[in-house]
C-alpha cells in the first residue's frame, strides 16, 4: 500500500494480526481490489442503482442550488461502490 496513511497502514495491521510491511504485497493481483471491494459491498447489502435511479440522480446534480457537499457525498459513493456503468 503506497497510498494509505502509515498511520492507518499500522492500524490495520493490528487489527489483522499481520506486519505492516505485508500489506505492501496487497494489490499485486490486479482484480484483488475489486475483489474485496466488491466482497465488501456485498457484505454491506450495497446495490447498483437502477436506472430510475440514476436518471433521478442526473436531475439532482443538474438542478440549480445542488450543494457541493451533495454532490460530493454522491460522487464518494460513486467511488465506493463503483459506477453502475462499469463491469
């Protein structure tokens, strides 16, 4: 992990019992992420929007006096979840 915070690096370390320097090794694979991430969000009951959904969403972010803080909070989930439109 090149990305993560030490901090957080450390921590998560501790909570699965392994050495800090292991999880350099995470990601190698290239679908290990998407792997866990979706394990994660399945975990979660995390869905894909429908396309109401998102047809609903497109005319949120374009209707005037949409606040940055909502559009954020949305594009995050975007981010964790993934978009809709990839496979």
């Amino acid at each position: 992990m090149k990305a993560a915070p030490p901090v957080a690096v450390v921590r998560l370390a501790e909570q699965l019992g392994i050495d800090p320097g292991a999880l350099r090794l995470y990601g190698k694979r290239a679908k290990t992420r998407t792997d866990h991430l979706r394990l994660v969000a399945q975990y979660l009951s995390w869905r894909l929007p429908t396309m109401m959904e998102l047809k609903e969403l497109d005319e949120f972010l374009l209707m005037p006096g949409s606040s940055w803080r909502e559009v954020c909070a949305i594009s995050a989930l975007f981010l964790i979840v993934g978009h809709p439109y990839e496979s």
